[in-house]
C-alpha cells in the first residue's frame, strides 16, 4: 500500500480577496463622512426629531471600526479559523449585553441608542487583539489599489448595510 501525500490546507479566502473587502471599508469611510456631516438630517428623517442627531454622529465614527471588525471576522471565516471565530462571536455577544445593560441602566434611552450604535466598535478591539498573532494579519494584506468597478459593487451592499443598520434602533425602539 501507498502512503497517500497530504495536502497542504489552503485557505479559501486570497490577496484579492482580502483587499476587495478593504475597498468596501473604504465605502464606508464615505458613507461615515456622510453621516457625521448630516448627523441632524438622518435624525430629523428617521427619529423624526432633532435630539438624537447626536445617536448619528457617534454611529459615524463608530462604523468604520464596526466594518473593520467584519471585515477580520469574515477573514477569520475564510481562512476557516473556526475557534477564533467562534471565540470573537461568543465575546462579542457576552460583550454586547454587558455594554447595552449598562449603557441603558446609566443612562436610559439615550444609552440604549448609543450602546446599538457602538457595541460592535468595541468588539473591534477584541476581535483585533484576537487575530494579532494570525499569519495573515500584516499591513501587506491590507493594502492595495483603488478599483472603481469593485467599489461601484460594494456601494451597493454598503448602502443595504446603511439602511440595515439605521432601521435596527428604530425596530428595537419601537418594539
């Protein structure tokens, strides 16, 4: 009997890869620039009120660390490190809890806005301390040229991301 060679195991997730999910975090740097400029307008549009234009205003500096920690985990996914995966999902969530029950206990409503348009920031930190040490996580991987066909691609999904993420508050507000 022949002794059958082994494979090496070869991640499913390339270079290019890596650096179109980049270019979407790149999308959201404008969709973020946008909702820190308009931060009043978004509120008076989708709160119907000019008090929670402050709710915008963190969201637009916190989604950008929101799309950088889905953008380690949907690597982490496709170079299958599963136990990291799994690992960040289950912080992440014990994380969210901690983080929403005492934003809402210290500061009510407005902690509980706050707390849906920031939790997911602070699991960045995690999920970033998490995969310091993985062998793809170096700048190289991270870097790369600007195409305009790939962002006109994920604009879309940014966009259905956006909307996504501004109805979440208001579903949980009016259930």
């Amino acid at each position: 009997m022949k002794a059958g060679k082994q494979k090496a195991a070869t991640p499913r997730i390339s270079l290019k890869g890596i650096q179109q999910l980049f270019f979407r975090t790149q999308l959201i740097l404008i969709i973020s620039l946008a909702l820190i400029l308009f931060h009043n307008r978004f509120s008076q549009w989708i709160m119907m009120s000019d008090e929670y234009g402050y709710v915008f205003l963190v969201f637009g500096f916190t989604i950008i660390l929101y799309t950088l920690n889905a953008l380690l985990i949907s690597v982490l996914n496709g170079y299958k490190e599963f136990k990291k995966y799994v690992r960040i999902n289950i912080s992440g969530s014990i994380i969210g809890v901690v983080f929403s029950v005492s934003m809402v206990l210290l500061w009510g409503l407005p902690g509980a806005l706050m707390s849906a348009v920031s939790y997911q920031s602070v699991v960045f930190f995690v999920t970033l301390w998490l995969c310091r040490k993985c062998p793809w996580f170096n700048k190289k991987n991270f870097k790369g040229k600007f195409e305009p066909a790939v962002a006109k691609k994920y604009l879309k999904y940014s966009a259905m991301t956006l909307v996504t993420l501004c109805m979440v508050p208001i579903s949980q507000m009016i259930l």
